[in-house]
C-alpha cells in the first residue's frame, strides 16, 4: 500500500503550523517524531508533504490534483481554518525547494530551509555543472513542462516580490552525509529549538 503524500498532526491548541516538505525519497534526514521531538515542536500542529513522484512538487499530489497550484490551494485553506499566530515552511533538499516555492506563493509566515537546492531549470543545471539527480529531473521535466511550473526560485521570489522571512542553513563542513548532514549537525549543538522558532540569530558558535 502506497503510503499518503500528506499527513495532518493538529493540535487546537497550537498557536503555531508548521508545513513540512519531505526531499530526495520523500524524507526529511531524521525519522519525523526525532525531528519534531529534537525541535521541541511535538504538540504544535503538523503538516507533512511527501512528493512521492519525486518531481519538486512541480506535479502536485494524488490526494489533491496534479498541479503544485492545488498544493498552495491547500495550504491557504489550512492556514484560513486554523487562523495561526505564526507559519512555518520546513524541508531540507528537494523538500527545501518546496519550502521557499510554496511560502512565496503564500506570501506569508517564515521559511526555514536546510542546504536547499534553488533551481531546476535545464539552463541554470547546464550553467552551473549542477548534474545531481539526473534521472528525476529528466522525469521532472518531462511530466511537468507543459503545466504552470516554478523551475527557478529566484525568478519567482522576484515575481512575487515576497517579503517573507527565508533562513536558509547550509553545510561549510564536511559530514558524512555530505551537506544534508547540517540538519542532525545542528541537533547535536541543540540549536533546532531556536530555529524552529524562527529567532535564530547566528551566533558563530559553530
């Protein structure tokens, strides 16, 4: 049995919504409750994403329609019904990407993104030598070229003109999962609480 795109944790309590968005094989790094647990976020209300097509959320979800349009339309809806004093948009990868894509359009709450990837065109890929994933950007492209898409952030972000906060944490180390290693990184010095929480102030203390 295929497992749901989309899981709902809410609490009616939580003056907080978290929207998080799962990346490369529809994760976030760590298991979802050691994450929200690590986060110090367990009773705030929760929803996940997972693009099980793999394709940047650029072909929507089975449980809403394929368009990532029907996505935004969920998310405005949720936010309408639950009336949050603070939103958050969380992923890392691919997820990440989904993260700044879906706050931008919303226009509101903050992003908080962990070593995210900005763009999928083919000419910023050929640009930059950026040749990762080739085999789901191929399948990207194909599904979703003829369909309203965002395969650059940056273009967007200026279409929009968002004015949104976006904190993005990246990897300047070397981690044995590479730079999607920043997110248990940060675990480890006990900074995630603080970050969910969107007052993270960079105190090089790492």
């Amino acid at each position: 049995m295929q497992p749901s795109s989309i899981e709902e944790i809410l609490s009616p309590e939580s003056p907080n919504l978290y929207f998080f968005f799962g990346g490369i094989a529809s994760g976030i790094v760590m298991p979802p409750f050691e994450f929200y647990q690590s986060s110090k976020i367990t009773n705030d209300s929760k929803i996940f994403f997972r693009d099980l097509s793999q394709t940047w959320y650029q072909n929507g979800l089975p449980e809403l329609s394929y368009s990532l349009y029907a996505i935004h339309d969920y998310i405005q809806k949720k936010i309408l019904e639950r009336n949050p004093d603070n939103i958050y948009f969380i992923g890392n990868s691919m997820g990440d990407y989904a993260t700044i894509l879906f706050s931008a359009l919303v226009g509101k709450g903050t992003a908080i993104a962990f070593t995210p990837q900005t763009f999928i065109s083919p000419y910023l890929r050929f640009k930059y030598h950026d040749h990762r994933w080739k085999d789901k950007i191929i399948h990207t492209y194909k599904t979703s070229f003829l369909k309203r898409k965002s395969w650059d952030l940056k273009k967007l972000l200026h279409k929009k003109k968002a004015q949104q906060k976006i904190h993005i944490f990246v990897s300047i180390f070397e981690f044995s999962q590479g730079g999607h290693g920043v997110v248990k990184y940060l675990k480890e010095l006990g900074k995630l609480p603080e970050i969910m929480s969107g007052n993270y102030i960079h105190d090089n203390s790492f």
